[in-house]
C-alpha cells in the first residue's frame, strides 16, 4: 500500500494514498476567530471553503513550521454519518510517497490517540499510519462540518 | 666557761675526774665491807654448828662409855667419864656464847644445856652408880635395861638432842640466806666496778675533749694569724671568743696589728706624697727639656723640694719672657719679608702676563689673517654651489610636475573601476531575483510531482508508468533546487568579495589624492629655495670685497705687537733679579723663627 510520509516533529507518519486528494503549496489561510487551536484556518479550494487542521497541532505539540517543504494535503473525510467531506491537513517536511507492504504492518501497541494506527519498518525507521476519519473528536467534528451544511 | 681561765678550766676538769673515781671507790669499798661482814656471819654459822656437833659427839661418847660399862662392868668404859662431861659442858657453854646475839637459839641451847648437864650429873651417875653396886651380879646388864633410869637419861638426852637440832636447823637456814645474799652483793659489786669503769673511762674522755677543745681551739687561731702577720698580711685578725689568758693575748695581737697597719700606712702615704712631688717636677722639667716652657710648677713649701719648685719655676719664667720676646721680632722679620717677596712676584707675574698677552694677541692677529684668506675661498666655492643648487631646483620642479600629472590618471583610473564593480554588484542583484524564480519553479515541480504520483495511484494500473515519470520529475526538481541553493550560495560570497573591493579601492583613491596634494607642496617650496638662491650672489660678492680689507689691517696690528713684546721681556728681567734677592732675606728669617719655635711659650 502507497502512503504520503510527512513529520510529526522529529518522526514520520504516513497519510494512506487512496485518501489523498491533491497536495497543495502553503496558501494564505484565512484564520477563524475562536476555534480551537488545531484549526489553522480556512482555504479556499476552487471556490469551496475548506478548514485546514494543523497535524502538529492535534497531536500536542508546537504549530507547524513554515518551511519550502510544508505542504497542505487535501483528504477524503468520511463523516460517520457516510458523507465525505474535502479537509486540509497542514503537515510539516512532507517527502513523497513510499510504499509500504500490507505484511510488514504491525499494530502498535500502545493506544495513544484515536488517529494512530498501525506501524511499518523500514531503512529510516518506523512509519505509523495515521486514520483521517478519526482525526476530528466529535465536538471538534460537529463545529467544523455542522449536519444542515452539505459537503461540496 | 669560756671566760674561765686555763688554770681554772684544768683545775675543773682533773677534779671531775678524780670526784667520779672517789665515787666509784667509795662504792666499791661499801661493797666490800658488806662482802666481809657476811663472810663473818658465815664463819660465826659455822662456828656454832662445829659446837653443837661437838656437843653432840660428846654426848654420844659418854653414852656410848655408859653403855659399854653397863653391859659389860668394866671400869675402864668409864675411865674418861668425867672428861667426856667436862667436855660436854664446855662445848655447850660456848655455843650459848656464840649465840648470845641471837635469842630465841640462846633460848633453846640453855634449856638444852640444862637438860644436858642434868643428864651428865645425875643421870649417868646414878647409871653408873647403880651398876656398880650390882656388880657381878648375873643379870645385871637386863635389870639395869630394865630400870626407869635408863629411860629417863635416854629421853632427857633425846630431848636436848632435839633442841640442839632445832637449833642446828635454825643456823643452817641463816647460812643460806645469808650465802643468797652475798652472792647477790658479788654479782653487784661485779656492775658497779664494768659500769662505773665504763662512766669514768666516758666522761674522762668528754671532759679531755672539751679542754682540748677550749685551750688548743684559740692557741691554732692565733699561730694561724701570727704565721699571717709575719708573711706580711698586716689586716691578720683573730677573733675573740673566750675571757681567758689566750683571749687576752688575741685582743693584745689585735691591738698590735692594728697600729702596725697605722704605721706602715703612713710610712707609705709620706713616700707616695714625695714622689708625687718629685714626679710633678720631672714632667715640668722634661717638657722644658724638649721645648715647652709653659709647664707651671705647683709644688711649693718650705720643705727641699719645695723650694726646688720655687726656683725653677722663676727660672721659667724669664726663660719664657727672653724667648717672647726673639720670637716677635723673628715673625716681624719674616713678615715684612714676605710681603716684599710677594709684591716682587705680583710685578714679575703681571710683566710675564703682559708678554704673554702681546704673544697671544699677536698669534691671534695672524690666526685672522689666515682665516680671512680661507674664508675668501670657502666663499668662492659657495657662489658656484648656489648656482648649482638654482639649475637642480629648476629641473626638480620639472619632474614633479610630471608626477603630479600620473598621480592625476592614477585617480581617474580607480574611479572607473569602482564605478565597474558597482556594476557587478547591481548584476549580482539580479541573478539573485532570477535564483528565487527557479527555486519558486522548483517547488511548484516537486508539488506537481506529488499530486502527478497521487493520480497515477488512483488510475490504478493504468497509471502506473505515468507514476515512475513522475517519480523521476520529482528527482529532478530535488536537484535543481540543491543547485539553486549551491548557486545562491556561490552568489553571496562573490557579492561581499566585490564590497570588500569597492572598500579597498576607496582607501587606495584617497591615499593617492593625499600623495598628489603632498607633491604640489614641495613644488611650491622648491620654487621659493630656488628664488631665495639666486639673490644669494651679489651679496657673495660684498662679503669677498670686506674681506680683503679686513686681511690688510691684521698685517699691520701683528707688527706693533712684535714691538711690544720686546720691551716687556725686559721688564721681567729686572724683576726677577730683585725677587731673588727677597727670597734669601726670607730664608734667613724663617731659620731664625723656626729655631725659636721649637720653644713653646703660650699656655
């Protein structure tokens, strides 16, 4: 299975391929007046608003960098509901897509965060999948993709 | 005791002495004479037991005789009876007399006499009586066995017999109390004689000692002092200690010494007092010898040596006054002297003075001369010199203007290339801008590339070669935007390699346009040296002219002087001629105040 690997801080983590959309440069966001600190802000993808979640910032650590590598990847969100929402994940030194054989996937082991799956070695060290579908908490959810609103 | 004299203190000690011997012999002779009268009672003891047995001997003899004649009638048994009776009662009678001292055995030897001589006189005789008158008669030995005479002689005899003895007992128990105690007197007259030998024998001793003591004590003392004095320790003294003859003697000895000491000391204060005199006299006398006349003499007196004093200190005295007086007219002398000599010198020294000036001053005249002639060339040489220094200055000023000219270009040069490396800098700049355009490009391609990967996947296997392309774009827009980075990098240090150079160019510029403004001052210097030696030689020519003059006057100041120095080299003469003449006036008044000087006069 492909995976997009980006950083987390110092350590890699991998965004399964079929749930990317597209990868855009880091764009000018337009910020949201008091919502939570994860969010970092609303794109405008071809004329669909579109909340940008900092990867950095929902795993507890400091916002992301702005580097010539830090990228916004749009994904595929599948609201429990069965709708698919287009969300942008703001991710620091995103480096390509690498494939990982579905053999040398292991579960972790230790339950963390709801998002972080299995994990994968390679060469450079461990690889851990993240699940975009269990990336929003509920309240976090119902704010950003309210029910009367639908999916572009 | 010690103030005892000798006689006394051996009169007391031989007296003590002989006391304590009369006691011990009174003792012993007291002893004695008690030894002798127990002796006596012994002896008188005896004497009475000799007695009774005797009484008791004849008493058994007559009985015995008695016996013999009864049993057997033989008169001759009784042949000594009244011998044997006599005996009896003389022996008796003498035991009485011995014991008359002694009552109670008096007592029992007269009753024993009594009874004893009853028995003799009538007892026996009855006896023998009755015997007789039985005669022949058979049985008579049994009938006077028998008869009541017999047995009352017997208990009659007995009974005396007993007392005797009781008396014999009594004595007998006296002798040997009386013994006891002779013995015991022994064996004290034995202690009085070792113990009162010893005492005696002790205190003789002591009493030897402490005379020995009291006599021979002060006797060493005063040989000691005596032996001092005469070894010539006239401070010899003994110390008193006792009242006696030899005290007496110390104390004389003491007084002896004492005005012995006097005497010798005033002996030896008279001496020192003369030879003090005598001694004050020799010093004057010697220091007058050796020249000092001012010594005073201060012994004085009616006595030899004082008048001795007297005299020589007025011999002195107008020895003093006639030496005064030679001695102030010898400094006179040697004064006036002087003063001439030196007047002489001082005009002998300023006529020397004066040859030595014209000397001096005539040297010097044609030190001018020479030096005026060498001046003459020196100036010569001068003018030809300022010539030379007005052509050199001349071209000098020639090449510096030259020079001023290339420092000139050397300026326009450095301009144009820092104006070319502002240039550079600016280009520098817009490769720069063109750098951020391919590193935009670049990562506009990497993105690209990505979401071309990300399409591929999703078209499935159909995509899958698009996806390898994709791959390789993405390689590539890596590697352009190392290079890029590598370029840009590059670029910055060629930037501040060309700042740094515009810098170096500025400072260079500067220095020269100081070096220019330098070399226009020394041209205008150089043109006022050379204006300031070109007016130099005609006033060259005004000093050569002064010169020559000058050479002429010196000629003729050398001649007079020549003049004058003669005659003052005859001056000198003279007075050396009289100099010498004061110089032996001088020696001849320093003799004389020399040899007058050795006298001293002045205290």
């Amino acid at each position: 299975m492909k995976v997009l690997v980006f950083h987390i801080g110092p350590d890699r983590y991998g965004l399964p391929l079929r749930q990317v959309r597209r990868v855009l440069p880091l764009l000018e966001l337009k910020g949201i007046p008091l919502a939570p600190d994860s969010v970092a802000g609303l794109m405008n993808l071809h004329g669909a608003p579109t909340p940008v979640i900092d990867l950095s910032r929902i795993s507890g650590g400091a916002p992301s960098r702005q580097h010539f590598d830090t990228r916004i990847v749009v994904a595929d969100y599948t609201a429990p509901d069965g709708k698919v929402h287009a969300l942008g994940l703001m991710a620091e030194r995103v480096q390509g897509v690498h494939d990982v054989s579905t053999q040398e996937l292991a579960p972790s082991g230790v339950q963390a965060a709801p998002f972080l799956g299995q994990v994968a070695g390679d060469a450079k060290g461990m690889v851990q999948l993240v699940e975009v579908n269990d990336l929003l908490p509920a309240e976090l959810r119902a704010r950003l993709f309210p029910a009367e609103v639908e999916a572009g | 005791m010690n103030n005892l004299s000798i006689k006394n203190k051996l009169y007391i000690g031989f007296g003590s002495i002989v006391a304590i011997i009369l006691l011990l012999l009174i003792l012993a002779y007291n002893n004695f004479s008690r030894l002798t009268d127990a002796n006596n009672w012994d002896k008188h003891t005896m004497e009475v037991l000799i007695e009774l047995d005797r009484v008791n001997n004849a008493s058994l003899q007559i009985q015995v005789d008695t016996r013999g004649y009864i049993l057997t009638g033989n008169e001759t048994f009784i042949a000594s009876e009244r011998e044997n009776a006599e005996q009896l009662k003389q022996h008796i009678a003498k035991a009485v007399q011995l014991t008359a001292d002694n009552a109670q055995q008096n007592e029992r030897l007269k009753r024993a006499q009594a009874l004893l001589a009853t028995w003799a006189d009538v007892n026996i005789r009855r006896q023998i009586e009755k015997r007789r008158a039985l005669g022949d008669t058979k049985g008579a030995a049994d009938t006077l066995g028998q008869s009541s005479e017999l047995k009352e002689a017997a208990a009659i005899v007995s009974t005396a017999r007993e007392l005797m003895e009781q008396a014999g007992e009594e004595e007998r128990r006296l002798l040997a109390e009386r013994s006891a105690k002779s013995v015991e007197l022994h064996s004290s007259q034995n202690n009085l004689m070792i113990g009162g030998g010893i005492a005696v024998v002790v205190l003789s001793v002591l009493i030897a000692y402490a005379l020995a003591r009291a006599i021979l004590g002060p006797l060493s003392n005063l040989t000691a002092a005596l032996s001092r004095l005469g070894g010539g320790d006239e401070s010899a003294r003994i110390e008193v200690t006792s009242g006696d003859e030899l005290g007496k003697v110390s104390e004389d000895f003491n007084k002896m010494a004492v005005q012995l000491q006097a005497a010798t000391r005033r002996e030896l204060d008279l001496t020192n007092d003369l030879r003090r005199k005598v001694d004050a006299l020799l010093v004057t006398v010697s220091g007058a010898a050796n020249g000092d006349l001012t010594g005073k003499i201060t012994v004085t007196g009616e006595d030899a040596i004082g008048q001795l004093g007297e005299g020589l200190q007025r011999m002195f005295d107008n020895l003093r006054q006639l030496l005064n007086n030679v001695q102030k007219a010898g400094i006179q002398v040697t004064t006036s002297a002087t003063e001439i000599a030196a007047s002489a010198k001082q005009q002998e020294a300023t006529g020397v003075e004066q040859a030595q000036t014209s000397v001096e001053v005539l040297s010097t005249t044609k030190e001018i001369s020479s030096n005026t002639s060498q001046l003459l060339k020196t100036m010569e040489d001068a003018t030809a010199v300022a010539d030379f220094t007005t052509n050199a200055t001349s071209e000098a000023q020639g090449n510096l203007r030259r020079m001023d000219q290339t420092m000139q270009n050397m300026v326009n040069a450095t301009d144009s290339i820092n104006a070319k490396l502002a240039a550079l800098s600016e280009k520098a700049s817009n490769i720069n801008s063109v750098l951020t355009t391919i590193t935009k490009v670049a990562d506009q391609t990497n993105i690209l590339s990505l979401n071309a990967a990300i399409e591929a996947e999703k078209a499935g296997e159909a995509g899958r070669g698009f996806s390898v392309v994709a791959t390789e774009i993405r390689r590539l827009a890596d590697q352009t935007s190392v290079s890029t980075w590598d370029i840009e990098q590059m670029l910055k240090e060629m930037q501040s390699a060309v700042s740094a150079s515009v810098m170096g160019m500025d400072k260079f510029s500067e220095e020269i346009r100081r070096s220019v403004g330098e070399v226009r001052q020394v041209t205008d210097q150089l043109s006022g040296v050379m204006d300031q030696v070109q007016k130099l030689a005609p006033q060259f020519d005004a000093v050569l002219q002064g010169m020559q003059a000058q050479a002429v006057g010196a000629q003729q100041i050398s001649e007079t002087m020549m003049q004058l120095n003669d005659a003052t080299q005859q001056t000198v003469e003279s007075l050396k001629a009289t100099s010498e003449a004061v110089h032996q006036l001088q020696y001849a008044a320093g003799d004389l105040q020399s040899s007058v000087s050795t006298f001293a006069v002045n205290a």
